[in-house]
C-alpha cells in the first residue's frame, strides 16, 4: 500500500542512469511508486535535471530540505508568476494561463493575499470551530458499521466541501459543484477522467466564473462580510480584477481549501491502518492528536510539489540553472530527508518537532490556510476517536493520475460493527 | 547569562536565562515555552515565531529586514512593536528583554 521506502537495491529507480530519473511521471504516483525515485535523487543528485519529459518537457529537480527553502526564499530568481507558467510542473497552453496570486509575485501577491487571509485569522478560526464540529459530528455518525464504504466518498468529500462552502458563504445545496470544479481544475487530460481536454476545462471554468460572477454581483453592493466572495469584492486590492483574475483566484481558492485536506483526511486513516502501534499510542493519549496531525501532513505531502521559474541565470548549489528553467521543489522529498527529519520513513505520531515539515510550502507562499486545515484534521480526529475503535482498510486506496495533488479518488474501510 | 522574559497570550510568564548567540526563538523552543511554534526552524520564513516586542526593548533588538518585514506582513496579528525571535540574536545587551505572544502563530 504506502508501505515506508524499503531500500531494494535492484529496484529499478536504483539501477536507471541518473539522467533517466523522471520523478515526475503521473504514472508512478498513481501506482503508489513515486517515493523510490525521489530518495534515489536525494542519495545520488539532490539537484537534478530531467531532460525530458514527454509531459512537462525538461525541468529541474530540487530533492533537499535546505535546498528548497533557499528556492524559496529567494523570490527574486525563482518566480512563482503565471506569466513563466505558474507553480506546477504543467505548463498550460500559453493563451489558457490563468493569474492567480499563488503564481505571482511581489508586490501584488502580497496586496492580494492580505485581502483573503483575515478568513483563517484567529477570531475567525474560533467561529468556524463550532460549525466544524457539528458537521465532523454529523458526518460520522451517519456512517454504517461493519461493512464496507469509501472513507473519501463518505468522510473526506462531504466535510471537505462543507468547509468550502462556509468560506464563500456559497448556496449550501449547490456545493458538490465546489468539489467537482476543485476536480476538473487539478485533474490531468491524461487520466481519463471526467476533464477530456483543455477547451473541455475552459468550458467548466466558463461555468464556475458565471456562478461565482453572480455571487460577486449581489455581495459587491451589501456591506463587506467575512465571505471570500464579499472580501474579494471589497478588497482595495481585488475589486478591479479582470474576470480572468478573478477566476483564478477562485480557482486557487477552491483547490487550496479542499483537495488538500481531503487527501490528509484520508491519508491519516491509512496511515494510522498501517501503523497499529502509533494508532494505540494516539487512542491511550489523545493529547496527541495535534503532533498527530501534523505527522499526517507530512506523511501524506498532500501537494506533492511546487514549481518555480528561474528569471536568470543563477550557479545553485553548483549547479548552472538558466534563465526560463523550470524548478520543481519536490516537498514529498523533502518531508523524507533524514538531514532534517529524524526516521523520516517512518509514520510517528509523537515526533519531538512535527511542525517542521514542508508540506505548507515555506516563505511568502506559505499555506493561506494551514491553521484552518490542522483544526479540521484535529477535529476529525478527535471525534473519531471518540466513536470508533478503528477503521480499519479493508482495500487498495485508488490513487490520483497526477505528481501535483497526491491523494486518493477512493479508500475502502470498515467500522467494526 | 542574559534573562530573556516570554509572556504568554493568558498572562502567564516564563523567565528564561538563554545563551548569548542564540536566537530569542531558540530561547523558547529549547525551554519549552508554550506559544511560539517555530515551524521553519529559524529560517525566517514561517512566522510562525511572532513576539511583540516590549517598547522600551524595541530599538536594542535592531531593525527587521526584507524577508523579516516580508513574512510579518503575512502575520494576524502584526503590530508595529512585531517581530519574528528567531531574527532577534541574544546578548548582555538584551539583559532583561520582554517579548510577548500573539493569541495564534499562524
């Protein structure tokens, strides 16, 4: 299943020429086999060049801890814009780019993400803990016991899109619309899935901004309210935005708050199946949960990368990245490398520093949402183990076709009657 | 060694001697005082280590850089008197220094 990365040294991600390494390849995620690659790139080449992918095309490798948060910090050379392509290792065609502060830089960045981030500030946080709660509440009870469901049709789904649903304040009835445009935002052509092309994804993007274009319309004329509809709205730095702006922060919005922690919500049931121990240790001392959520986050990296764009020529590390070079930080190595993260193959639910990981990302981007996304996780798991003695997997998860957003379509468990 | 006095969000106080060279983050971390997270480990790139910084001391801890000015902007809670303690280096000349917490690090 996600069994830790057992060193096999005939294992092909060992024996391949360092140059064929392709740790971007949807493929092996979607098989559950992408950790070997990125621990043979930390062993051997920690900056790494890919010189092809059919996919991507060629693009940098960046596999270590300290690494990443140097690519990080310096915003200046690594530029997040979505003029150079944005922030995943796919670029989109260049007419179909979207802006979207993530993949901007400063100083508009900045003015855009301080309009939104006062919905996950503390006072807003302790009034959404309620709410959460009831409905985590809710949702669990209504599960059968001893017999089989799909823990992400059932659990991590409905709590994930309720949440989003309060952030925007969006018609409650209408919100499976919410997950179903943070799906077809991520999901690539190449699944097989429901997005069929690129023009196919324009066409529920034209959806999405229509509806969204109607909230904005009644709130941009009512008082400001905490909504990230009416905040946008208002703001000084987003009430000017093109439609195709708006768009993309709408987008950034609704994949952020929901595919991942989702997949952390349906990780950690996994995670926790696979490691009894740490679930007994985590059942007898409860005060756990929180370093327990956070272990959840890196185990599960639910993005498993972050891509930058080098704006010139710049000698990293000893390595020559050029001027319009892709640069993908992989966090999913990184919450492994055992120069920071002591046993990091290892699910413990007591590390002495669980916050280190890098699953957030680090710097200027740093995670909008982190705070809001360990309650949600720290509640569920607090009435979990409040309810059931386990959930136990009874099944292979179904992983997603993508190297972006880790997680899982399905995971089959049962509740012991 | 110089005593460094972190005030929790409830009132609650902690007087700490920390070594000269440390960072006030590294002071709390290693002691155990509750409320500054320091998730970047000191990388002034979480701020996540976010003090207020008594007025009578704000001067004698220096003046935030780019990044520091940067990462506070992101901060809930900032203030003028905010800073992140894991770019506040200890030493006899911050003798006494008082920093207080924020509600939340974020």
């Amino acid at each position: 299943m996600n069994a830790p990365v057992n060193y096999d040294p005939s294992h092909e991600a060992w024996t391949m020429p360092l140059d064929q390494v392709d740790p971007a390849n949807p493929a092996r995620f979607m098989a559950g086999a992408e950790l070997p690659y990125l621990a043979r790139l930390r062993r051997d080449a920690p900056i790494h060049y890919t010189q092809q992918n059919t996919m991507f095309g060629p693009y940098w490798s960046i596999c270590n801890y300290n690494d990443i948060m140097q690519v990080e910090l310096n915003t200046q050379v690594f530029s997040s814009s979505w003029a150079h392509g944005g922030i995943s290792v796919r670029d989109r065609p260049k007419e179909l780019r979207i802006p979207m502060f993530i993949a901007m830089d400063p100083p508009v960045h900045d003015d855009q993400r301080k309009v939104v981030q006062p919905i996950v500030a503390p006072f807003n946080l302790a009034k959404f803990e309620a709410l959460i709660r009831e409905r985590t509440t809710m949702v669990l009870d209504s599960l059968p016991r001893g017999e089989t469901f799909d823990w992400v049709e059932k659990v991590s789904i409905p709590l994930t899109t309720m949440m989003l649903a309060s952030l925007f304040d969006f018609p409650f009835e209408d919100r499976a619309l919410l997950s179903h445009w943070s799906d077809c935002s991520t999901m690539p052509v190449e699944a097989n899935g429901f997005i069929k092309s690129e023009e196919h994804r324009e066409q529920v993007f034209g959806e999405l901004l229509a509806y969204f274009t109607k909230l904005w319309n009644e709130r941009v004329n009512e008082p400001a309210r905490p909504d990230l509809v009416s905040m946008l709205a208002h703001g000084e730095a987003t009430k000017n935005m093109t439609p195709r702006e708006y768009l993309g922060n709408l987008i950034l919005l609704i994949v952020g708050g929901n595919d991942t922690t989702r997949n952390s919500m349906s990780g950690g049931v996994l995670f926790m199946h696979q490691n009894p121990g740490e679930f007994a240790k985590l059942r007898a001392n409860p005060k756990l949960v929180d370093s327990a959520v956070s272990e959840i986050i890196r185990y599960q990296t639910p993005l498993a990368h972050m891509r930058r764009t080098a704006t010139q020529d710049i000698d990293f590390n000893g390595h020559k990245i050029r001027e319009g070079d892709k640069v993908v930080m992989w966090y999913l190595s990184a919450n492994r490398d055992g120069t920071v993260i002591e046993d990091p193959d290892a699910f413990i639910v007591d590390r002495k520093r669980p916050r280190q990981h890098i699953s957030f990302g680090f710097g200027i981007h740093r995670c909008v949402g982190n705070r809001l996304a360990e309650l949600q996780l720290k509640i569920l798991w607090e009435q979990l183990l409040a309810r059931f003695p386990k959930v136990e997997v009874v099944g292979e998860p179904k992983r997603v076709f993508s190297s972006f957003v880790r997680g899982y379509s399905s995971l089959p468990v049962r509740i012991p009657a | 060694m110089p005593t460094i006095t972190y005030i929790e969000f409830n009132g609650t106080s902690h007087s700490i001697e920390v070594e000269n060279g440390l960072s006030v983050m590294e002071g709390a971390v290693n002691n155990n005082v509750p409320g500054i997270d320091a998730d970047c480990g000191g990388s002034c790139a979480c701020a996540t280590c976010h003090v207020f910084v008594d007025d009578a001391w704000l001067a004698k801890c220096g003046t935030p850089d780019t990044q520091e000015k940067s990462m506070l902007g992101f901060a809930a809670t900032a203030q003028e008197n905010s800073r992140l303690a894991c770019q506040i280096t200890v030493s006899d000349a911050l003798d006494g220094l008082v920093v207080r917490m924020p509600e939340a690090q974020h």
